[in-house]
C-alpha cells in the first residue's frame, strides 16, 4: 500500500551573504538584494520522502511552497530530484506572513491535496530560524508531530505506525506515533540526491500553471506537475493571510561581526569560573 506524503519546502535568501539592504522599511526581508537558494533542511525532507518512495510501492510525494513566482525554481528542482506534484501558493494577499499566517496558508494547500499520510518539513528556514512553522502546522491540522528527526526507522502503513529517530541535546530518542504525522527534519540524516539528468531534461521547461478553486487538485505529471494556487484555489480566508494574519512584526535585523579582541581566555578551575560568574551579575548579564 502507497504513502501519500507531502513536502514542505521552502526557498530562502543565502544568510550566509547579509547586506546592508537585507531588510525592507516595513521590516519584512528584501529578497531582491540576496541571492536565493533551497532551505538546506528542507533538502533532507525532500530525500527522507523519496526514500519512501523507493521503498514503498505506489508511493507519492507531493511538494508544496509558499513564495513569489521566482520560488517555482526550489519546485522544478524537487521535480529533478524525483517528486511527482509540485503546488506554489502564491498572491500578493501572502505577502509579508508570520508563521502563524505561513503555517494557515500551508494547511489549506494541504488540505486542498486532500488524502495524506505523513507531512514532511525541515526543522527551521535559515532566513527566521523560528523553527515554528513545521509544528503549527501539524497543530492546525490537528496531527501528531515529531521534530527534529534525523531518519526515519521504521513505517507500517497497514498498521499506521512509523518510528522515527530524534535528536536531543547529547543523542537520540526513538518516537513511535499514528498516521498521519508531521515530522520535521534535521539536517544530520540521509544525504540529499542529486537532481536525476533525465528527470531535469523532462521538467525543466514546467512553469507555474494556474489552478482555481473551480478546477479542482488533480496532481498530476508532465506540465501539470507544477501547479500555481492563489489565497481562492486553497480556499483560504484573506484576513488571516500575510501581513494582516501576521501579529509578529520584524523590526530590523543585524549582522553582528564577533572581532579576536572580544575573545578572552579564563582559567577551566574553579577560581576562574567563579570570577566569570562575578564579573557577569555585575554587568547584568546574569541574575
Ligand atoms: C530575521 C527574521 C526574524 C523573524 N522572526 C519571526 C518571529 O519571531 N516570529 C514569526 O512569527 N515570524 C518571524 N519571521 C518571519 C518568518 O521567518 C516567516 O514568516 C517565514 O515565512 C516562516 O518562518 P521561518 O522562516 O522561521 O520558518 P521555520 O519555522 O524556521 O521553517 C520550518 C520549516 O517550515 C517549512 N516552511 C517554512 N516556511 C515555508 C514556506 N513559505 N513554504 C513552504 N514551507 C515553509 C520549511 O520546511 C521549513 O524548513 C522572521 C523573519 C526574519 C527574516
């Protein structure tokens, strides 16, 4: 029996390459300054699906974003890699989201996919590292979740029951949970493949196509392996959408660069530490 899983992925600004016009007046980002890559945990979502896929006959694994049309491209490279339905939610009434109105957008693409086992996502996006997304998610859709999962061990869809390994602070804990499921991913699992050169020859000219709520979800292959959905198509409610969904305001963000001068070397004993200690409630660092 085939799993119906569903991907969540998103495209994200290279962090690694902050400028000084990263953020926009309204404080939300400036995509346009940086250059534009896959969220790299959400590379590892992606593989932990396909291998189900490879494992379990009559498997599917659908891949949803959230993003302007320019995120299509972190789509057409799932495709590559061996996904069979791809959706972007994209309108200008998403514009500016939270994770609260980001996690309300996915759950109606999800649930407008219809019939699935497992929810894959990567633990957090390296642009708001607020890791919140993946279990707001599961909550509104009202699943079990289990984050921070580097494999997964075991699944047995008849039973509808997977095992997952987790990681915590020091090692690993192994979680049982019911179908359906949410699982976030860690970037410590299987590596990621690379695009199929026979798949990308075959994807790579499917842009966007245009899908309302009339028309109905059919996943499907060839140029509709890439469906365009707005706020209608997922049947959401605009005032929960973007900016007016979203009670979280980034005010501004800063590149803080640490220099060798702030470094400073104390004693491992006790006298050291316990001078620390002293020199750090005297400051209001600590207490
Ligand atoms: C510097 C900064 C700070 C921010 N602080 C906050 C804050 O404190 N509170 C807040 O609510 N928002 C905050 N945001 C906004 C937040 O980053 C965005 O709302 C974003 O769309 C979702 O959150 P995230 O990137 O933190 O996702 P995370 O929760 O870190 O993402 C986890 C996973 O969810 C999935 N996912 C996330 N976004 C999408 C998407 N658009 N499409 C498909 N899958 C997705 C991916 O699999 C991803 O790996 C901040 C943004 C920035 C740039």
């Amino acid at each position: 029996m085939g799993l119906n899983i569903i991907v969540l992925v998103k495209q994200v600004p290279d962090t690694q390459n902050i400028t000084g016009d990263a953020m926009k007046e309204d404080g939300t980002v400036n995509r346009a300054a940086l250059p534009a890559i896959f969220n790299p945990e959400d590379l590892y979502a992606l593989e932990g699906a396909l291998r189900l896929k490879d494992r379990i006959p009559g498997t599917r694994v659908n891949v949803i974003t959230m993003g302007p049309l320019a995120a299509a491209v972190v789509l057409r490279e799932c495709l590559y890699r061996g996904a069979d339905f791809t959706a972007l939610i994209s309108d200008r009434g998403f514009a500016g989201a939270d994770t609260l109105a980001t996690s309300y957008a996915l759950k109606c693409a999800i649930e407008k996919i219809g019939k699935y086992d497992l929810v894959f996502s990567g633990r957090q996006a390296i642009d708001g590292d607020t890791a919140q997304v993946g279990p707001q998610t599961a909550e509104k859709l009202g699943i079990n979740q289990i984050t921070c999962v580097s494999k997964i061990e075991k699944i047995d869809p008849a039973q509808g029951e997977i095992v997952a390994r987790r990681s915590v602070e020091g090692g690993w804990e192994r979680v049982k949970a019911r179908l359906p499921v949410l699982i976030t991913f860690t970037d410590e699992g299987e590596p990621p493949r690379p695009a199929s050169a026979k798949r990308l020859m075959s994807y790579k000219r499917v842009s966007p196509q245009p899908e309302t709520a009339e028309s109905g979800a059919s996943p499907g292959s060839g140029p509709s392996a890439l469906a365009l959905w707005d706020i209608a198509a997922i049947k959401a409610d605009p005032v929960q959408c973007g900016l007016s969904g979203s009670p979280t305001k980034v005010k501004t963000i800063n590149s803080v660069v640490l220099t060798a001068g702030e470094i400073r070397y104390i004693d491992a004993g006790d006298q050291g530490v316990a001078g620390l200690v002293h020199e750090l409630i005297a400051d209001h660092t600590l207490g």
